[in-house]
C-alpha cells in the first residue's frame, strides 16, 4: 500500500542542495498498516518507519458543570458544556439522563466534525433552595460511557442584621427611655448574603400580634387592660414613632449598608395621661418582589397559590417615652423685692430633675432687665441645681416676664426633603418674673436769668435743667421783660413761610439757612439782616446746572424703572399667551364653581390616596387599606398598549423607587398548569395592581412557542387599578414544561415569572373495568341483558373515544352505545352495554376504549345467566 516516488540522484549532493522524495498511501481495507524505509547515505543506512493509520475520531468533554451559587428565585438559568474533537474523523455522541432536577438538555445526541467542537446546553431551575448534584453520561464514539457533574448550590435571598460593631446577628433593638419630643438611634448593618443585588424596603407592621403602643407596663395588669381602649389613639400614627434612614435601598452581593433607626416618642393628652408609654413595634426587611402572599387573597386562578413566601428579616424593638420632669422652686412665679433704678435684687431657686432614668439639660432665654446664673447646665436624675435670678433693671416701671427655659436633646428637623439628627430644644418650662423699679426723688431748682437765652439749650432753644442728682446748681431760665417787648401786631403782613432766627445766632444774622429763605425775630416778625459771601454761594447758573444735573440722574433712573415694566409686561404677555390660557386675569368676574356632595367625597379620597412622607415607613395597615381600594377598581380592558396622553408619557417615563415597586404587585411569581392536554389550550391569570398615584406600563417579552398566544403583551395601567393578563398555553410535545418569560415597569425595572406545566397525552377512565350483566327484574332471561358504565375525562381539553370489540374468532353478543363520541373536560358520559341472549351466545366479551391521540382502556364483559 505504500509507493515511494523519488528520482535518485547520480551525482553526489553538494552542500545546501537537496533531494525530494514522495511516499504514497493508499489502503485497500480498514487496517493500520506499518513498513520501513531504507535511506543510505554513502556507506551509512537510515531506516524511516511508515505508519499508515486509518482515520478515526477522538472526542474530549469538560468532566463537570459548576453553576456556583445561584439565586432561588425561580429563574432557568443555563450553562454550556463543550465536546471537542481532536481527531480526523468525525464522531458521534448521546447524553443520557434519568433524573428530575435537570430540565434541558440540548442537544442530546449529534454528530462533531474533525477539528471542531460542539456545545451542550444545560438548563436548572432556581425554584426551590437546595445542594444540586446530578451526574449526567454521555457517550462518546470510541470510548467508554463518561460521566459529566452537574453541579449548583441555590440559596434563598435573605437579609441580616448585624450589630454595630460588633457585627453579631440581631434580633431585637432596646432604645431603652426618651424623652417626650426627642430622639434616639441605634445603628445596624444590612448584610446580603446572597450572591445577586437584593433591592430591600422596610414596613412597620402596626397589626402585628404582640405589639405594646404606648402602654405603661409598670402598671397593674388590671390598669392595663382598663387603658386597651385608649391605647391606638394615644399612639397617633405609628409612622412617626420610628424612622428608619435609609428605608429603602439596594444591597451588593456579600455587601454591607449601615441603617440607623430613629425611635421619637410623641406624648399625647388623653384625660388621664400616663406618665410612662411603653412601646413593643416590629419592623420587617424585606426584599422587593414576590407578593405571592398577598395575591393569595385575590379571587380567580390566584387562589391557587401554594408556594410558600420568601424569608423575611422581623426586627423587634422596644422603647420607653417619658416626660421631663424639671421642678422649680420656688416657682413657677418668682417675685423680687422693690429695688431703685441702679440697684439690683437676687433671688436663689432650685431646679430640681425628678426623672428616675434619664438627666435633663437646660438653658434659659435672655431676658432684659434679669440675669440668670448659671444659665444652662445638666442635672443627672434624681439631683437638683440652685440658679441665681438676679432682678437688675434699666429703667423705672414694673416687670412681668415670661422666662422660657429650653430643655436640649436630640431631634429630628427636616433639610433637603430629609430628616437631620441634631440638638434643638424639644420642650419647654415657662417661668413669671416679677419685678419693680421704683424712680429716686430728684429736685431739680432752677435758677432765673434774665437774660435772652438759657446757658443750657436745645436746638429750638427750649432751657433744659444744668444738672440732676447731687447737682445744686440752679438752671438758666430766659425771662424777657416787659418793658422790652416788641409789639406783636406790628408785622402782621409777613410772610407765612419766613423762619424765626434764634436768639443770640449770630451766623443765622450773617446768612440765611437757603438762597431764597428769609428769617424773622421771634416776637416782632422783623425781617432780620442777613448777607451772603460771594465766594462761596453758588450762583443762580451753578444752582440751575446743578438742578440740570439732579434731574439728568432722575430721568436716567425713570427710565431705568419703565424698561424694567416694559420687559415684566412683556414677559407676563408670553405667559399667558398660548392655547391653554386665553388671558383672563386669575378671578375677574369669574364665579367659584359649585361643588356636589360628589366631588367633595371624591377630594376626601384623594387626600386620603395620598402617598405618606418619603421620610415616613411604609406600614402594613396602610398598605393593605391602598391594596384594597386598588382591588375594587379592576379593569378588564380597554388599556392603552403605549403611552399616548402627555401625563401617561411623564409618568411611565419615571425611575421608580424601591419604596413605589413595593407597591406594585404582579403576579403570581409561578403559574402552575398542572396538567395540560397536548393540542389544547389552558389559560391563566398573571395579576397586576398598581397601587401607585401615577401610571405604570408594563411590558412582557415571549420568547416560547408554547405561550405565543398570550395577548396584551404591553399595558399601561392607571393609578390605584387592578387588571390582569391572560397567559395562554399550548403545546405539541408531551413532557415537563418548565420556562420563564420576563416583563419591565417603565421600561427600566426587570422582573420575571416562572411558567410551570405537564403535557400529557388525552386520557379517559371507566368507573370500572369489568362489568357484570344480570337481567332486570320482572323481565325474561331470553330478553336483553343491559348495564351501564361512565367515562371520565379528567383533562383539561375534549377527548374523542370509540370502542371496539376483542374478537376471539367467534361473534360476539356484546354491544355499546354510544360506540363513539367525545367526553368534555373534566365531564362524565354514561355508557349502555347490552348483551344478546341466544343458543350460541358467548357469555363473554372484552372492548377496548381508544382514546384518539390518547391511551387505550381494556372492558370486559360478563353475562350471568340463571338457568330454573
């Protein structure tokens, strides 16, 4: 089978030349075929072996199939696996695999070419937590059966607690006591242990069994249950009792986020306040998603839920409310004794703290005309502190004061639409102080001058006293005599506007106070002497240059001022004018419309819609009042596939929060068939409420033959509504079914739904496999013998059936009637079997019932005759 083709050279072969030989291989049969060579270089031999092998394949697959830590959240997850061929032939293979955890595996069998490769895709589902560990064969052409590990490790989605920092699990938080009005935090740590992002949200369960709102439990028993009746409207809203920053978010995987919870307790006046409340809430984590639990409620195919709900983290804490209890004494009026102006009177109180638990810091507000000494500080409980009030006034009259004192702590204010923890006063103690300052006699002489003016005088040459207190010195008093009166009607034409001159004002005699002004004598009204200095009045162009250029700035001003109008107008004109408003002012004669009692009920509603304070949890009884008030608001049709109007755009164009998809439900997160006919059709319901203010559009992506039929695949759905979307199922191919399709909110937020099913075959049953046939009563035995039998078709589709008789070679007497038909689904048809008595007659006598694409039942037929 080998040739050798070489033209062997005559010469010898000179250096960096060389000499080509072919050897050629062709085999007649399918062996492996080896010979030699026979090389000779000079006096040298070399033997060069032949092989010639026939071709053959040589195929090679991964021993195992690691899914890692996978998610239990009812997801097909898959993974491939890779059979290459390394050899020159190609090579078959077949995978084999007779267990249920396992869903797909594609392809099963099929053929590598040389020199390539070929993927196995293998398909798990995530429903339920559990240790996977499947060995799957396969066998490869000429080799012997491998074995290939499936293995996956699917752990539930859960959320831990951690204490800080410690980081040791925790069940229960103790804020212990706090005052009335302030806050106190304790921080956690939210660990998701799972290896895909957990989007978490708290609820405050306000229904829980076990839960204490504002009940003293030092109290008696017999109080205690006395005080139930009052205890939920003592509490207020729970929302405001405890806060949790942040309350929603979203988690790594293996990651951490520190969660402080804020616990402020509210003291409300009952007509018998309590002086200690108690409180026992439960906050619950839990991871944004399944609602299962919930849709259980829901009449129609949701019913049908069984899965059990995911894990969920419950937080207990505890806490205590307690007044301030700051005494003073004396108090709380606090009278000084009569002081002078310049004096000042002291009066020692004691602040006492009553609290048995917790200090008290305080601080007193300024107040004029009192000093406070200290005038803040910090009492431990069960102690006191003396204060100095000092009474020291700055001028003459009585006092009452009302002296606030601040007691400081920790509290909640609200910055940036979010809750800050600082120190602020969250409570006060109002004080009376009662002084009086009572004026010194001061008689002041004053001392006659008979001069014009006073020595001592104002600037309308009023006198005034020279001194006061110890000063004895009399005052100047201007007296004018008689004698040296003018006569007071001798200027009786004067001017009105002319100014009195002051007395002895010598520059008011050198110059008048204006240009164009004239002054007067007091008595007389004498026009005065006045001069003016040249060289330093302005002249009459200076004062009209001046006149020029004052009203330059005021008309620059002005105008200023009217292009400011012009552009406000201006801009007032675009916004009013477009095809919304037609440029009425808001309220010019226009009368208020009437409101129905209608209407009127539909705004209390929407006020009570409402969503609650971002800052404030999510609790269950206000999310189950929303849910309810979704559910009887359902629409079956009708909805818009996209959004069309401009709020539906805006709306469904918004990011959502976890806090808002908490409250969206869709589901259930696994639609159960059960079992399918092949060739039929099988609808279910997936759920969808909206318990949002605004929009939402959802949309499901089909990527199965066997849920093509499945029709709206895109809606928008309104604020508080509930509606819901046929799933349809069909299929052709018996066997477990088991995929999962997913839809988006907005567009953004994914999610997906697990569909579970069984195709079966069409089925019938007989109520009973053998049937005796025995004459009625009153009749002939040579009459007909008749008995009945039912079909039973327990499938969801109709099944066409026909009998047919077993023939032994001899006739039978048996007959049936109807000998074919269809049974409904999940219906019964009642069957006539009728045997003819007669000399030849067999006494039995078997049918068989087939079921059209379906099984095949066997009846047999006995007659019992009685010979007398």
């Amino acid at each position: 089978q080998f040739k050798l083709i070489v033209e062997n050279p005559e010469k010898p072969v000179a250096s960096g030349l060389q000499v080509t030989a072919f050897v050629e291989y062709r085999p007649e049969r399918e062996e492996d075929l080896q010979d030699r060579l026979h090389l000779f270089v000079d006096d040298e031999r070399v033997d060069i072996p032949l092989l010639g092998l026939m071709p053959c394949c040589h195929l090679q697959i991964e021993p195992e199939i690691n899914f890692g830590t996978v998610l239990a959240n009812s997801k097909i997850i898959s993974k491939e696996i890779s059979i290459t061929n390394h050899g020159s032939a190609s090579g078959a293979f077949a995978v084999f695999y007779a267990g249920l955890v396992l869903l797909n595996i594609e392809p099963s069998t099929g053929v590598v070419e040389p020199k390539s490769g070929r993927t196995v895709r293998v398909d798990i589902c995530t429903d339920v937590p559990r240790v996977i560990r499947e060995v799957i064969r396969v066998e490869l052409e000429g080799q012997e059966c491998t074995e290939v590990w499936i293995k996956a490790v699917v752990v539930e989605q859960v959320l831990k607690a951690l204490g800080v920092p410690d980081g040791n699990v925790v069940d229960c938080i103790h804020f212990g006591a706090v005052y009335f009005g302030s806050s106190k935090t304790q921080q956690i740590s939210l660990y998701n242990p799972s290896p895909e992002c957990l989007d978490w949200v708290a609820v405050l369960e306000d229904n829980a069994i076990g839960e204490e709102m504002g009940t003293d439990l030092q109290r008696s028993a017999d109080a205690a249950l006395q005080e139930l009746s009052l205890r939920r409207t003592r509490a207020g809203d729970v929302s405001t009792l405890l806060l949790c920053i942040p309350s929603q978010g979203t988690l790594l995987p293996y990651k951490q986020a520190l969660v402080t919870l804020c616990f402020s307790p509210k003291e409300v006046r009952v007509p018998e306040p309590s002086v200690r409340q108690d409180y026992v809430l439960f906050l619950r984590l839990e991871a944004v998603g399944n609602k299962d639990g919930y849709l259980q409620s829901l009449p129609g195919d949701a019913t049908d839920i069984t899965k059990k709900p995911p894990p969920q983290l419950h937080l207990a804490v505890t806490g205590s409310g307690l007044p301030v209890l700051l005494t003073c004494k004396p108090g709380p009026a606090i009278k000084f004794m009569e002081c002078f102006w310049g004096e000042q009177t002291q009066v020692v109180c004691t602040l006492n703290n009553e609290s048995e638990f917790l200090p008290v810091t305080f601080s007193f507000h300024r107040t004029a005309h009192f000093r406070i000494s200290p005038g803040k500080g910090r009492i431990q409980p069960k102690s006191a502190q003396e204060v100095i009030f000092s009474f020291c006034p700055h001028q003459i009259g009585t006092f009452k004061v009302k002296q606030v004192v601040d007691i400081i702590g920790k509290g909640l204010e609200k910055k940036n639409s979010s809750q800050v923890l600082k120190k602020k006063s969250f409570h006060q103690i109002y004080l009376s102080l009662i002084g009086v300052c009572k004026p010194k006699q001061n008689h002041t002489l004053f001392n006659m001058n008979p001069g014009i003016s006073p020595v001592v005088s104002t600037a309308t040459g009023q006198f005034v006293a020279a001194g006061r207190g110890e000063d004895t010195d009399p005052a100047p008093v201007a007296v004018l005599q008689p004698a040296q009166s003018h006569t007071p009607h001798t200027n009786r034409s004067c001017q009105r506007d002319a100014l009195p001159a002051f007395p002895r004002d010598p520059a008011g005699s050198l110059r008048p106070r204006q240009w164009n002004q004239k002054d007067r004598t007091i008595f007389s009204r004498t026009e005065r002497n006045s001069c003016t200095e040249p060289e330093f009045a302005y002249t009459a162009s200076e004062r009209l240059s001046r006149a020029a250029h004052k009203q330059l700035y005021r008309d620059f001003i002005s105008g200023l001022r009217q292009h400011r109008l012009r552009k406000e107008a201006t801009r007032q004109f675009y916004i009013y004018n477009n095809p919304v408003s037609i440029g009425l002012k808001p309220a010019e004669g226009l009368l208020s419309p009437k409101i129905s009692l209608t209407e009127l009920n539909k705004e209390k509603l929407q006020l009570q819609m409402l969503p609650w304070d971002e800052s404030c949890l999510l609790t269950s009884q206000k999310l189950a009042a929303v849910g309810s008030k979704s559910c009887l608001r359902e629409v079956r049709s009708g909805l818009s596939a996209v959004p069309s109007s401009a709020q539906e755009k805006e709306d469904c164009s918004l990011t959502l929060t976890s806090r808002q998809l908490h409250q969206i439900l869709i589901g259930p997160s696994t639609i159960d068939f059960g079992d399918v006919c092949v060739y039929s059709s099988t609808v279910r319901q997936l759920h969808i409420i909206n318990n949002l203010l605004v929009h939402i559009w959802v949309q499901i992506e089909m990527e199965m033959d066997e849920l093509v039929q499945t029709s709206p695949l895109s809606q928008v759905v309104p604020p508080l509504t509930r509606t819901h979307i046929p799933i349809v199922f069909e299929t052709e191919t018996p066997g477990m079914f088991k995929r999962s399709f997913t839809y988006t909110i907005n567009s953004q937020h994914l999610g997906h739904v697990l569909v579970v099913a069984k195709a079966v075959p069409a089925e019938l049953q007989l109520s009973a496999r053998e049937l005796l046939l025995t004459p009625l009563p009153g009749y002939l035995a040579e009459t007909e013998f008749r008995a009945t039998v039912s079909i039973h078709n327990p499938r969801n589709h109709p099944a066409e059936f026909t009998w047919r008789p077993v023939l032994t070679g001899r006739a039978t007497a048996f007959s049936i009637q109807p000998a074919k038909g269809s049974v409904e689904a999940y219906g019964h048809l009642e069957c006539e079997v009728l045997w003819q008595p007669g000399f030849s007659s067999p006494e039995a006598g078997e049918f068989n019932l087939c079921v059209r694409r379906g099984n095949t039942v066997t009846l047999k037929c006995f007659a019992k005759v009685t010979i007398y």
